[in-house]
C-alpha cells in the first residue's frame, strides 16, 4: 500500500516537469505543420494565407527532391560509421592507462565544445582552403597539388566537419559504457585471450 501512495506521489511531482516537456515539444512541431499549408514568405510578408497541400505538392514535384534526399542519407550514414567506430577506437585508447590522460580526454572532447558555423568556418578557411588551408600546405611540402575541398569534394568535406564535430560525442558516451565495465569481467576476459579490439 506505501509503495503504491509513493508511486503515485512520485507521479504526481513528475507531471508538471512532464507537462511543461511537452508542451516544449509540441508547439515548435504544431507552428511547423501550421506555416507549411501557409504561402508565407519573409520577404514579402503581404503575400500570405492558406494553400492547403500546394506546397508539398511543390515540394516533391521538384526534381531535386531524390537527390536530396539521397544527399542527405549519404551524409548521416557515414557521419555515423566514423563517429561509432572512430569513437569506439578513440574510447579503447583514451581507457588504457597513460601520462597526461585528463588532458587527452579534454583535447579529444574539445571539438564537441565548438560552436557549428565557428567549425564550419575554421575548417574552410583554415584547413581546407586550397591555397593558404594547412591541408595546402601538407600536399604542398609533399609536392602534391592542393585540392579544393568544397570545390572538387563538397560533400566529402562536409562529412569530415560533421564527424569531427560529433565524434567526441560518441568517444564521451563509449568511454562512460567502458568505464562502467566490471573490472572483474575485464581481467576475467584478458585472461581467456581477449585482446584490444576482440
């Protein structure tokens, strides 16, 4: 009987954090669906009301739609694959015991601290410019010719920035799941021949 009157309290201290969640949530998503049956354009703001499905229809009629949409599942699938499998290699090294490892753990999750558009720009004008980026200059002191990355290699450049960006994400997050391994289960598995990665 206590247990459940404690549930229910628990419940009911939990409803207003609940309530405000989701009202956080929704009214974006309802703004959202209301301006997209809208003819709504900022710049000529006169020009507006309801269009109903004219403006999905336009939007799918559009021949650019597919490879859109194809564009953007290139980039999150292999935004993806070098964050989880780059995170995982980065959480295995930084977990071994080293010199200096609270400085490594905070210049690995560094990039993670970085604003979007500031790491969008650094790494364009920066890095990847090819004139006066430090990739120019690498390719340059090994006698290559420089490659202009959003040029020759747009979304190959952009793949790189995204990942740089979240793979200390998922380092922090695969560190933590390492971390809370049962050392016991650890000896017990180096013990019957596991190594590093298997």
């Amino acid at each position: 009987m206590a247990t459940q009157q404690t549930r229910s309290l628990a419940r009911f201290m939990m409803a207003p954090s609940v309530v405000l969640l989701f009202v956080w949530m929704i009214v974006p998503l309802v703004i959202t669906i209301w301006f997209s049956f809208q003819q709504y354009n900022p710049l000529n703001p006169i020009r507006d009301g309801f269009v109903g499905f004219s403006n999905y229809a336009l939007f799918y009629s559009n021949p650019a739609f597919l490879q859109s949409i194809l564009n953007t599942l290139t980039l999150v699938i292999s935004v993806l694959l070098i964050t989880v499998i780059g995170g995982i290699l980065l959480a295995l090294l930084i977990d071994q015991p080293m010199w200096g490892q609270g400085i490594v753990r905070i210049l690995v999750i560094s990039p993670f601290f970085v604003m979007p558009p500031v790491a969008a720009l650094v790494w364009k004008n920066m890095i990847m410019h090819p004139q006066y980026g430090v990739f120019a200059d690498i390719a340059r002191f090994f006698g290559a010719q420089p490659i202009d990355w959003f040029g020759q290699h747009p979304m190959l450049a952009i793949i790189i920035i995204v990942a740089w960006q979240w793979l200390p994400f998922a380092t922090l997050i695969l560190l933590t799941a390492l971390q809370s391994l049962d050392g016991e289960q650890k000896e017990a598995a180096e013990m019957d021949g596991a190594g590093f990665l298997l």
